[in-house]
C-alpha cells in the first residue's frame, strides 16, 4: 500500500478556492463573459464550487459546463473502450472568457485535449485556465492561469483530490 500525505485538508482547499475567485474576479472585469468549464473528474465539482463564490462576488450567477475531453485525448494509447462522461454545456462559448477548472495539472494534455473540445461548441473570446494543484511535469507548453497550490512531485508520486466522498473531509493527498 502507497504511504499518503495529506498535502491540502479541506480547510485549505476552501482558502485556495477563494483566492482563486477572487482572482479570477479581479482578471475579468466584465463578470457577463465569464463561463466555467469543469473537466470531469474533479474540474466539475471545482467549477461548481467556484461558481458558487464567483455569483457571491459578481452578485449574479456564474454559469457552469462539464466537458468530457476523453475522445479528444491523444495518449488514449490502446485503451479498446475508454470510459466517456456526458458533456453539459448550456450555453454558447461564443465571445465568452472560458476558464476551464481541472483538480490537477500535470503533462497538459487533458488541457490540450479540453481546447480542442471547446472549439466544437464555438469560439471564445479567451481561455483561461483554474487548477486546483499544479504538480510540474509539462510535456506542452501550458500554463495555468490560476492555481490553488504548486505542488512538486516526483513523476512516480501521484495527486489524489478527494471531494465529496461520503463520510470523509474534502482532501488532496500525495502517495508516494
């Protein structure tokens, strides 16, 4: 069995959620623009979370959409069936600032993988980018725009972000 770390309890997770709509606030003046994209799993319950705050801070509901970006994966490698989540998108990305929410960062390519997706439902006006933790490890040029907590690993150490399991406290956690 892997020895654990818990790198973020839930109080934690709640302070980097706040900071990171508040800073997203502050980068996007015109809160109309402003859509969140959730990448299953994890990035959709962090929208939803920073959707929360963001309508207490804007005064006005933020909208919410979760993207499955499985089929737009290029590491599928020899899966035969990969498990595909339903994409909910309801509304237009056209001319909107969209800022994609994922739990972990890691090589880019789920990000990249989630561009690409985006630009089947329209074009926006920008992309931005909310990670709850960024671990290192690019293979692309990505960067996030907003994160919770850097987290160095190394490559055999895996992030685990645990919301909303039933009967345990919100976590991330770092097995070694």
């Amino acid at each position: 069995m892997p020895e654990t770390l818990v790198v973020l309890p839930a109080p934690a997770i709640q302070r980097a959620l706040n900071r990171i709509a508040h800073e997203i606030a502050e980068r996007n003046e015109t809160s109309t623009e402003v859509v969140l994209v959730g990448i299953p799993v994890g990035g959709d319950v962090l929208a939803l979370r920073l959707s929360a705050i963001l309508s207490e801070i804007w005064r006005q509901p933020v909208p919410v959409g979760i993207l499955d970006v499985t089929l737009y994966r290029d590491d599928l490698g020899g899966r035969i069936a990969p498990a595909v989540r339903p994409t909910v998108m309801p509304f237009d990305v056209t001319g909107k600032t969209v800022v994609l929410v994922d739990d972990v960062l890691f090589s880019g390519r789920t990000t990249r993988a989630a561009m690409d997706a985006i630009n089947d439902f329209g074009r926006p006006k920008k992309i931005q980018l909310a990670v709850l933790v960024d671990r290192g490890h690019r293979e692309l040029p990505i960067k996030a725009d907003f994160v919770g907590k850097n987290i160095p690993t190394a490559l055999s150490e895996k992030i685990r972000v645990r919301l909303e399991v039933p009967g345990r406290a919100d976590e991330v956690v770092l097995e070694k």
